[in-house]
C-alpha cells in the first residue's frame, strides 16, 4: 500500500480508502443485450443456482457474491461477460448510438469494445485497436464469444493510428482506456503495487498523452471522446488532460455519474491543472465500494 | 504487403463477379443458410462477408474498402473451400434462431457432454452433416454449436478452447 501514501493529502477519509484497498472485491457480470435479455439472464443464473446481487445504478450488471463467471451455461452463450462496477463506467459516459463510427484506442481484451457494440445495438462500426497481439487474441476471443459483429480489429500503435483501411474516415466518437500503473485494481490483484515506481508512471503518462491526442485528432467536430485509467495517479490522470487541451482543440465536459465520486483535481505537488480537470471524475474504492477509477469526458468543437 | 493470411477479401455478390473460381460468392452463402437450415436470407441483409486466408468467412456491418489487412472484422461465420461447408459456432449462436431444418434439441445432460466436445450415440431422423444444436435455457431453446451427424453418433464440434464443463 506504501504507493499510495502520496494520495493522503488529495482523499478524503484516508484511512477508509486504504481498508477498502485492503478488501477484495467480488467478481461482477455485465448481461450481453446482443444476445440476451436482462430477464433471461437472471432466470438462467437462477436456474444454474448462482447467487446475484443487483446493482442499483445499472440493471445490466449483477455481482456474484461466491463465484466467478466462466463454467455456466449463460457465459458459454455468451450472454454474461466478466466485468467489474466501475470497468463499466467509460461506455456508458460515452454513450454511443446505433449507426455510428466509434474508436476504441485501447481495446484488448475488450470489455469496454463489446459494452460499445451492445449500447449501439451491435450496429455501426467500432474499430478496436491495441498493441499487443496477445491481448488482440484474448479480444477475439471475447467478440466472438458475445456474437458481436461491429467490431474490425487493429493491430497497432494508438499514438498512430491510421483512418487508411477505413479509407479516411474519422470517428463520431472514441474511447481511450489507456494501459496505467492499475492502482485501483488493487483490490483485484493485492500484488499490482509491488512494481510501482514513479518513472513508470511518468513514463507511461507519455504513452497516454500521445493516445489521447491522437483520439481528439480522428474524432469528427461535434463529437466526443472519453478518458479513463484505474489509477488514482495525477500524472496519469488529470497532467493528461491538461496536455490535450493545450495541444488540440477540445473541452472537458461535465456528466453525470450515478456513483458517489470526487472532481478532478487541479493541484498537485507544485503542479497545476486546467480548471476544467475538475469536471472529471475520481471514483475511490471506499465511495461505493468498488475498485478505483478515472474518467474525463471530452468534447472536440462542432465546425 | 504483411502476409496475405491476414488479409480480407469480400465477397463478390455473384458469379459473375467473381474473379478467384475458388471464392464463395455471397449469394452461395446464402443459399447455403437457407438450403441446409431454412435460414431467411434476409436474416443477413445489411451484412458483408469476407474472406480471411483460404476458406474462413467472416461476417461484419461496415463496408471498408477490400482488401483490408486488419487483425478482425466482425465475427467468423462458416468454413468453405470444402465439400461440407462448415457453421461456426459463433454463427450458430448468433443466427440458429432463425433455422427450421437440421437442428437438434438435445437435453440437459447430453447438451452437457456436448459443450465438453463429447460424441455420443443419439436417435436423429434427419440427414447426415452438420447440425445446429440446441438446449433449453431460460425457458426456451437456445442454439449452442454444431454437432456432425454421421453413423447414430452426434459429434460435438464445439473446438477446444470452447469446451466446458457446465
Ligand atoms: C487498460 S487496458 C484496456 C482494457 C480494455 N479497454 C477493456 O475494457 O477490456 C490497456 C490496453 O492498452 C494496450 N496498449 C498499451 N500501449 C498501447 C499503445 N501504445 N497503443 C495501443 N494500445 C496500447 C495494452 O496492450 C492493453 O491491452
């Protein structure tokens, strides 16, 4: 936990954040609407006596108190995906439409892709790009799993990425989950902090700014891009933003957000932030017991 | 140019269209659907199939330019450049609603072993080949994959990283 000591001064109720650190967290499952309904799915987790617990903010997700979601019947219809609380969050803040054209910079394994085609009725395009061609294999995986047909799969370079194979067309939209120093998965894996050094996070904070800039860039005017890391690191978070409102033209934009969470902040060490960082949201692990979690919306000016 | 194999192709929509003899037309596909399955074809309008390497179409909602060479487009649909086309499961799943023909509803325990990858002797009327499987879940039959039918046996097609013991 020592990593996170750095945070004292920005958390309230310190020593709440770090007991809820300290506890694991259950699994949870998002309900595939591309190949299932809400109904059918309780009835069929009823049936193979799996116990759920709803949550209160979305219907389409239950927690599963004492098991994991892989050898049932609903997940091999794919109808169920493993997928934390606040892993959910990003999509739905990004809120995209049947029909449209959606980027997601940072896919594998492709939680959030799958979330994307399902809120567009799995029709559209959403374009999924990542790096690694390990992870591109478990995103695969999991598209065809869920019986997702909007979905082209890229294997490249965020910073890079070419609108060539689509012939040059931009994005109504796009989401930038981008790799972090994970600290709010903690819950999740207790041993995520044991390589946490500061010029990783620095160093990786130069990826996103590069992913995010390029996001702004393919994303059409008039339309939205939205940030988000589980980490609770500034130069990760908010340093980012800050970086893309001076380097390309877009906004912060505020949301709502039916989860207790805390604004973006606009100071930290002897650093400042836009103060439109402050419309971002920081999601702690003791706000609703969840993992930890950042997310920005953004919107690039209509012409 | 990267290796062809990851390159798609789509489909041209007729004969007379088609450049490579050995490349499905989409018309042949859904003729396919429809004369093994009762599949409507309009059950894939709005969709383009592609081809990936020798044989393995895909199905997908946009219209980039072909080729592309990208690492997915859309799902992955039947397996042709064969005598027996071949559904995916991914396919079946997402589409055997919409069959009349050659399908197979077994029950509880034997839908079980199926999705182990487990053959088994069963009673099947129909013609010989690929099946779409079904089970009950959640109060109605529900398609789970493909089984071949060949002397009294059901063999599961279910590939391996599918299986599962539920
Ligand atoms: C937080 S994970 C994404 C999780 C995913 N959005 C989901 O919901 O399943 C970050 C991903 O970014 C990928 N990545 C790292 N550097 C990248 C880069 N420069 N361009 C594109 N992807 C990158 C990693 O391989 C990793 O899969």
């Amino acid at each position: 936990m020592e990593p996170l000591d750095r945070y004292r001064p920005i958390i309230d109720d310190f020593e709440a954040f770090i007991d809820a650190c300290e506890r694991p967290l259950p699994s949870a499952v998002r309900v595939n609407t591309i190949k299932a309904t809400v109904e059918r799915v309780r009835t069929a987790l009823a049936d193979a006596d799996i116990a759920v617990e709803p949550v209160d903010w979305h219907d389409g997700l239950f927690v599963l108190p004492e098991d994991s979601p892989g050898a049932n019947w609903p997940y091999f219809h794919g109808w169920i995906h493993g997928q934390e609380e606040v892993s959910v969050i990003p999509a739905t803040v990004l809120d995209p439409q049947p029909g449209e054209r959606v980027w997601d910079a940072c896919a594998a394994p492709g939680s959030k892709t799958t979330q994307l085609a399902a809120l567009m009725d799995d029709a559209g395009e959403v374009v999924a790009t990542d790096n690694n061609l390990g992870r591109i294999s478990a995103l695969r995986t999991n598209t065809e799993r869920l019986g997702v047909t909007t979905v082209a799969v890229t294997h490249e370079d965020g910073r890079n990425h070419s609108l060539k194979p689509f012939g040059g067309e931009g994005y109504d939209r796009a989401l930038v989950d981008v790799p972090c120093s994970c600290e709010g998965t903690i819950r999740k894996n207790p041993d995520t902090l044991e390589d946490w050094t500061l010029s990783h996070v620095e160093g990786i904070s130069g990826v996103q700014k590069g992913i995010l800039k390029r996001a702004v860039e393919v994303t059409d005017p008039g339309g939205t891009v939205v940030y988000s890391t589980c980490t609770f690191a500034p130069e990760e978070n908010e340093a980012v933003l800050d970086y893309v409102l001076e380097e390309t033209d877009c906004e912060i934009v505020d949301y709502d957000l039916p989860l207790s969470h805390a604004p973006g902040i606009t100071e930290w060490q002897d650093e400042s932030f836009h103060p439109s960082v402050t419309n971002a949201k920081r999601i702690y692990p003791h706000h609703n017991d969840t993992g930890g979690f950042f997310c920005a919306k953004l919107e690039v000016p209509a012409e | 140019m990267s290796d062809q194999s990851t390159v798609f192709t789509r489909l041209p929509e007729t004969d007379d269209e088609r450049e490579d003899p050995e490349r499905a037309t989409r018309e042949e596909v859904l003729d396919f659907w429809t004369d093994r399955f009762g599949v409507p074809p309009e059950t894939f309008e709005g969709y383009t199939f592609w081809e990936r390497g020798a044989g393995k179409l895909w199905l997908y909602q946009g219209t980039p330019p072909s080729p592309v060479d990208i690492e997915g487009l859309g799902m992955t649909v039947l397996r042709t450049r064969q005598e027996h086309w071949k559904p995916t499961l991914e396919a079946v799943q997402r589409f055997g609603e919409h069959a009349s023909e050659n399908v197979i509803r077994l029950d509880e325990d034997a839908a079980r072993a199926f999705v182990a990858g487990e053959d088994q002797e069963l009673d099947w009327d129909g013609d010989w080949g690929y099946l779409i499987v079904t089970h009950d879940l959640a109060d109605e039959p529900e398609p789970v994959g493909v089984g071949l039918y060949v002397y009294g046996e059901l063999r599961s097609q279910v590939p391996k990283g599918r299986r599962r013991e539920v």
